[in-house]
C-alpha cells in the first residue's frame, strides 16, 4: 500500500498531490478515513482511491459589481467519488473557501450520501466570497456565471448541488434557472433545496435541523438503555448551539419545541445566553428582524468561544468546520456533542472527547437529514409528483432511526468511537459497490 509518496513498489508517484491537503477539513477527513479502514480491515486498494477525488473543476467567475468594476471571483466544484450515482453536495459562498476545503467536504458527502443508503455519490462547490457584502444582483450575478462555468459537470443525471454556508433556496432558484436557460426547457431536478413554488419539496429547508434533532432524541435513548444516563428531553436538558442559520437556528427552534432549555446561541457576530432558556421562536423574530443575535433583550451577550464552553447537556455545533480544536477542547463540558456542521471537531480534540466520554453524534449521521429529503426532492423533481410535509417527514424520521441504528451496531461489533463507526457504516457500502463494478480499464 502507498505510504503518500509512491504506490506499492514505490516506482510512481503518489496520485495524492499537495493540491488536496492543504486544509485541515480535508486532513481530518483522511485521518478519519484511514482510522475507519484500520479498524474495518477496508481493502487498501479501495482506502487509496477513497483518499482523493475523482475530479475537480477550478472556474473564474467574473461579475460587474454594482461600483461598474469588474470583479473576479475563484469557484470550485469536486466530485469525490460517484460509484452509487449521481454527485450531490452542497455549494457554500464563504471567504475561506478553497479548493481542498471543499474536497474535504465532497469526501464527506460520499460517506454520508452512502451512510444513509442513498443512490447518490459525494459532491461540493464553493466560492470564495463574502455572501453578506453582495447585493442581491451581484448574489444572482454571482450564481448564474457559476452555474455556467460549472455546467459541464452538473446535471440531474450527473452532480446535483443545493445549499450550503452562505448560500439559500433563492441561490439554488437562479442556479435552476440558469441550467434551464442553457438547456432551453425547465430542469428542477438540477439542483435541490429550491423554493417549494419551482419543484423544492416541502420539509427541506427544515431537514437538516430536524434530522439533528431526530439524532439527538437516538442518542438519548440509546445513553439511558446503555450507559444509565438520566438525560431526558425535557425541560432538564440544557443546549447550546453554535451557528444561527439553516441548521443551528432550526435545530435550536425543534429542541425547543420538544421541551429542552436552549441556553445560549451564537453566530459569527456573537451570541446570547440566558440560563432559563432562550425564548427560540422570539429570538428567531428577532435575529429576521435585526439580521443579528447581539443585543437580543432577556439575554447576557457571550462569545463564540463562550458557546461552546457552556456547563450544557447537549452541544450543537452548526457553523462551520475546525471550531473544536486542542486549543479548546479542555473548555467543552457537553455531554453530547451533535455534529450539525461539517468537520467542527479536529481529530486530536475528537479523541480527547471520546477519551473523556462525550457521546459524538458524527456529522456524515447527524446533519444527513439535509442530503436525504435532498433525495426526496429529486426523486420528486424526476417524476413531476409531490408529497406532503408528512410523508416527507416520516420518510426522513425513518431514514436516520435506521441509520443511527446502523452507526450503533458497529460501534458495538469494533468497539470503537461513534466517528469511526459512522465512517464504517458508509465506507461499507461503498466498497461492496466499488468492488462489484471493478477498476476501468
Ligand atoms: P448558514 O450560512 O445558513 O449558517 C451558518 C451559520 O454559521 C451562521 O449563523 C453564521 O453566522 C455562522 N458562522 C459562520 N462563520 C462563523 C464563525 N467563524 N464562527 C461562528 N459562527 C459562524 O449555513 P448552514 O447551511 O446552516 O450550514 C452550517 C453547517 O452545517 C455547515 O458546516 C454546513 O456544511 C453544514 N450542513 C448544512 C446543511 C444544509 O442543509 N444547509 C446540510 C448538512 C450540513
């Protein structure tokens, strides 16, 4: 097996380039990888060609900003690995954006797409902007050149992409349009996450939340019938979520509902907290109203790091990745830690938590719910038949029950962390399908 620098006999250079490694996303993801195969006893020559993508496009996207200046952006779409179908994954408008970030997160999306069953392979895209210091033309501008540059790639039978960081259903809107402009007739089936009146399904724009949520009410019960946990969802629990979006500020709102104290909430800006619990419904009025969290009344104001410090039951942290580190680790004092972002724990913090006993609920498991009602949106897009909120809901309850059941198992049968066996239980699948349709030529 390749140690990184040539192949078994070490005559050929590695296909594993620099390119790729530069973040840390896409570091842990390996690490994570890697351990997961250990573990498995995953064949190597399957490991191999799980460590990088299959492909990767790098596009200039060129706008005239609303000064006349013409602005020039840098996107990215990487397709991971397409062996169970089409690539999907989310497109995030973020200054940090770069290439082997969103590699990292397109590796994810294979695991997780995989994971959860779906006839789907691993995709991502970004640009590296920041989304709040656009208009709105120059947003619109923005997405539809990215859209064309990238058009080759995507397609509902070949990359379906949807929301991310920094991007919403009216991204995903002008992003539909623009591919059925080019192709001359309407394709909804483009692209996910999109307004319900132009073929979204109803349920997907709370998905991600209520899938984390969902997680959480597993994790519960699985901790009282394992471990004798006394932890119930009800007014004892306490929470805090990190990231006020489209899975923090969901997220938030559904543990509210089941009865949970949410204590303290954060964003890029700050945060708020208040021991009673947070009043969910009238913060989210608030932070529509204000477009921030700071100065929310009946709350002390905290900071980012502070949120993730709390003496809570349950941290949700759904920002961005890399927010856990060896700087901070030693601070979080959550019981469970439900992964609504992508990668926000780094491997050496990740082993401190288990080490110390904190139930991981994994990212490719907890924040799935999105990719699957993702799923469902296609499936409805490709028949022209739509279903009700309920029935996507109950198909999504169903879908992570099965999951999370899956993830447990073989925690119990390799006697590992919850990392490694959701890592396991995607990789799983997706080798048995790697290895029945062989290596072309
Ligand atoms: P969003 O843009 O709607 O919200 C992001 C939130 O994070 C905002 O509240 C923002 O203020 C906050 N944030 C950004 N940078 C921050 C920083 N440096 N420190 C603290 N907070 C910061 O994005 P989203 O769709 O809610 O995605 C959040 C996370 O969930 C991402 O990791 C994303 O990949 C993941 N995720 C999203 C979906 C989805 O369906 N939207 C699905 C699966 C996973």
């Amino acid at each position: 097996m390749s140690t990184g620098n040539g192949n078994a006999n070490g005559h050929h250079p590695s296909l594993k380039s620099q390119l790729w490694e530069s973040s840390e996303l896409y570091q842990n993801a390996v690490l994570e990888l890697q351990e997961a195969s250990e573990i498995m006893r995953l064949d190597p020559n399957i490991a191999e060609r799980l460590k990088v993508p299959k492909r990767a496009l790098i596009v200039s996207v060129p706008i005239r900003c609303d000064d006349g200046q013409i602005r020039v952006f840098e996107g990215y779409r990487v397709q991971h690995n397409m062996t169970l179908g089409p690539g999907k994954g989310g497109i995030r408008f973020h200054p940090e954006v770069n290439l082997s970030e969103v590699a990292g997160l397109a590796m994810l999306m294979t695991f997780k797409c995989s994971l959860v069953g779906l006839p789907l392979g691993g995709a991502k895209g970004g640009i590296r902007v920041q989304p709040n210091q656009l208009s709105r033309e120059e947003a619109q501008a923005l997405t539809r050149r990215y859209t064309s540059e990238i058009s080759m790639l995507i397609g509902p039978d070949k990359d379906i992409p949807a929301p991310d960081v920094g991007t919403n259903a009216q991204n995903m809107a002008w992003l539909m349009d623009t591919y059925s402009q080019e192709v001359g007739y309407c394709i909804p089936g483009v692209v996910t996450g999109k307004p319900v009146e132009i073929g979204g399904s109803l349920g997907r724009a709370e998905s991600t939340g209520n899938g984390v949520v969902y997680t959480i009410a597993h994790a519960v019960n699985h901790l009282r019938d394992t471990a004798k946990s006394k932890l119930r969802i009800d007014s004892s629990m306490t929470v805090a979520v990190q990231g006020f979006g489209k899975v923090g500020s969901i997220a938030a709102l559904e543990i509210h509902k089941l009865g949970a104290r949410v204590v303290a909430v954060s964003d890029y800006a700050g945060g708020v907290y208040n021991m009673d619990g947070l009043d969910i419904p009238q913060l989210i009025e608030y932070f529509e109203k204000n477009k921030t969290l700071v100065g929310y009344p009946g709350a002390d104001a905290i900071t980012n790091e502070d949120c993730l410090a709390m003496n809570v039951d349950v941290l949700i942290p759904a920002a961005i990745d890399g927010v856990i580190t060896d700087k901070n680790v030693r601070n979080v004092k959550a019981k469970i830690i439900a992964e609504g972002a992508n990668g926000p724990i780094s491997a050496s913090a990740l082993k401190d938590l288990e080490e110390r006993g904190t139930f991981i609920i994994p990212d490719v498991l907890c924040n799935a719910g999105g990719v699957v009602v993702s799923y469902f949106e296609w499936v409805q897009d490709l028949q022209n038949f739509f279903w009700t909120e309920k029935e996507v809901n109950a198909k999504l309850a169903s879908v992570m029950e099965s999951a999370f059941k899956r993830v447990v198992e073989n925690q119990q049968k390799y006697k590992c962390g919850m990392k490694s066996a959701a890592l396991i239980t995607g990789v799983d699948r997706l080798q048995k399908a790697m290895s029945l349709r062989g290596l072309f030529p």
